[in-house]
C-alpha cells in the first residue's frame, strides 16, 4: 500500500468525489485517474469537523492530486471555473504548515519536509503570520484573524517592553 499524505475531513473527501469526473479531465499522466488509488480508509478523528478523518495517498512521490508541476489540480479546477480558489481545496492543505492538533491552530512541523510544494520560499524572511494571512484569513474569518492579529500586536509589544526592561539594567 501506498503511503500516507495528508488527512482530511470526510466533508472534504465527500466534495472532491463529487466533482471525480472534473479531477480526472484535469489529471496529467503522473496522477492516477483510478479514483479507488486516491483514498485510504476512513478512520474516527475528532480533529475534524465531521469526526472522520480520510487519507489521500502519495502516488509518483506526491499528493494524489498534485500534478508533474506541483499544483493541485483541486485548486486548478476551482480557477478554471471561476470560483474562489480554495473552493474544493481541503482546509490541511490551505492551511499548511499551519494545522489544528487536539483543538488549537499550530505549526505542523513534522511534515515540513516531507511536503516541499507547500512550504514558503526559504528566500524569504517573513514570518509564519505573514506568510500565512490569506490562510488565517480563510480560516479563522475576518473577525477571528483581527482577533488573532491584535492579540499578535499585544505580544509583541509585551516582548519589546521586556527586552527594552532588560537592556536598560
């Protein structure tokens, strides 16, 4: 058997079968158009919205749904119709590095290597808020991320008070 890639909400695996015949149309020759090859057994999880989790397999050394350029061509679908990009995107991949474990939003860092598509361009020095705000947006809605971007602000400035206490003894 192939191994695991990422997990998902049944809700989510519910949706992608449902549009199978467009996911299939949109497949390059490095994806399996064998839907029975895309899914591992369903499994209890209350991580996820629906208590069930799903996992999508690695085929050709990838994510299922990832083509021979490393897009995902449930996200191609979505922009090809014209609709919001992550419109059949599982919430794990939008989020990512970001995830939830055992209810709170946290860095997935036991899969950053493993998933080189999906990481931020090292080049770049911004940090995980940064990087992520569409995702946080997306997630968390506008009031959660203003939420979360005050909270932010009020810990950083706690930080900066700190250190400033300290170089002045």
């Amino acid at each position: 058997m192939l191994s695991l890639w990422v997990y998902i909400d049944y809700k989510e695996y519910e949706t992608i079968l449902s549009i199978k015949d467009k996911v299939i149309e949109n497949m390059d020759e490095t994806q399996s158009k064998d839907i029975s090859k895309w899914f591992e057994p369903q499994e209890k999880d209350e991580d996820f919205e629906s208590g069930i989790a799903v996992g999508t397999e690695i085929i050709n050394g990838k994510c299922t749904f990832l083509d021979k350029d490393g897009l995902c061509t449930l996200q191609k679908i979505a922009m090809q119709e014209g609709d919001y990009k992550w419109k059949y995107k599982p919430i794990y991949c939008i989020l990512f590095p970001l995830t939830t474990f055992e209810g709170a939003l946290t860095i997935d860092d036991e899969h950053i290597e493993r998933l080189p598509y999906c990481n931020v361009d090292s080049n770049l020095k911004l940090t995980m808020f940064e990087a992520c705000e569409e995702e946080l947006r997306h997630f968390l809605g506008e009031e959660g991320f203003e939420e979360l971007k005050n909270y932010r602000e009020e810990y950083l400035n706690e930080i900066k008070i700190g250190v400033n206490e300290d170089v002045a003894k």
